[in-house]
C-alpha cells in the first residue's frame, strides 16, 4: 500500500487593511498664457499656448489588521499644455489638452495621531509645490522648445513678430 503525501497547510493570506477615507485633490501651482502670432504665408492667427504646472494628490487612512491607523499619501506633479487659436474670422478653439507626467513625485505614510491632522502628508505637499513654483518658468520654456515649437513646425507656420501697438506707429 502506498501512503499519500499529507496535503498541504492551507496558508491564509494576510488580511489587507481597510480604507476608512480616501480623498483626491489637484493644486494649480503656476499657469502661464503665452500668447503668440503664427503665419503661413500672408494669413495670420492669434494662437495662445496655455500651460500649468498642477499637483494630485491622494491620501488614503486605512486600518490595519494588527495596529494603529496610519494615512498614506501620494502627491505627483503634471505640466498640462492647450494651443487655443482666435481664427481669422474671429472663433476661438482649442486642441485637446495633452498632459505630461512629471518626475516630481512625494508619497510616504506615518500613523493617525489626531482625526483629519495629517502634518506630514501637508508638509510634504507644500515641498513639492514650492519646489515646482521656483522652477515653473524654466519648465515652461523648456516645453516651449521641446513640444510647442517643433508643433508649429510641423504645422508649416512660423511665428510672426508681433505688431507694434498704433500709438507707437505714428511717431
């Protein structure tokens, strides 16, 4: 007679901790209008490239099996850019909005010690977004040169320089 193997322990997974709140929230923390003339051939438009450094944020309060409640966040960073065209008959449009992840990015977590006080979670959000507001304008004139212009290139147009004001003509 052949004696079977015992069958295996049944192994349990871990019980997975339990969202109590989760809320999501986004932060405009520098936005710019760069306003341009484009030409192909003798037509014009007034085109206006809108671009806005934002953050998302995400935090979570779990509970977990065996300790104390603990908030976990996520902050990331976007550029968000939009061409919007005035054309020569006087509509307004805009192409769909294209967004870019950015590399700057907080997460961490750190255990409840007071109902909705989370320091660290603000503390580190506030870092974030001070970091992006100081470097905002290069970040937007480094997309100027690496999305935007090689767009309008594509396009065939160039950008025009801009008239000057009628007061300043008649002199």
């Amino acid at each position: 007679m052949i004696a079977a193997d015992a069958p295996p322990a049944l192994v349990q997974p871990a019980p997975e901790p339990v969202t109590l709140s989760r809320r999501e929230t986004s932060e405009v923390v520098a936005a710019s209008d760069l306003p341009l003339t484009l030409a192909k051939g003798a037509q014009r438009e007034r085109t206006l490239v809108r671009r806005a450094v934002f953050v998302t944020s995400v935090l979570r309060v779990v509970r977990p099996p065996d300790g104390a409640d603990r908030y976990i966040w996520t902050h990331q960073a976007y550029l968000h850019r939009q061409v919007c065209v005035t054309s020569l008959v006087g509509l307004f449009a805009c192409t769909s909005p294209d967004l870019d992840l950015l590399p700057d990015a907080e997460k961490g977590e750190a255990v409840v010690e007071a109902p909705d006080a989370f320091p660290l979670a603000e503390a580190a959000r506030l870092r974030l977004a001070e970091g992006l507001k100081a470097r905002a304008p290069a970040m937007m004139e480094a997309d100027r040169k690496a999305r935007v212009e090689p767009l309008l290139r594509a396009a065939g147009v160039t950008v025009a320089a801009a008239a000057r004001p009628a007061a300043a003509r008649r002199r």
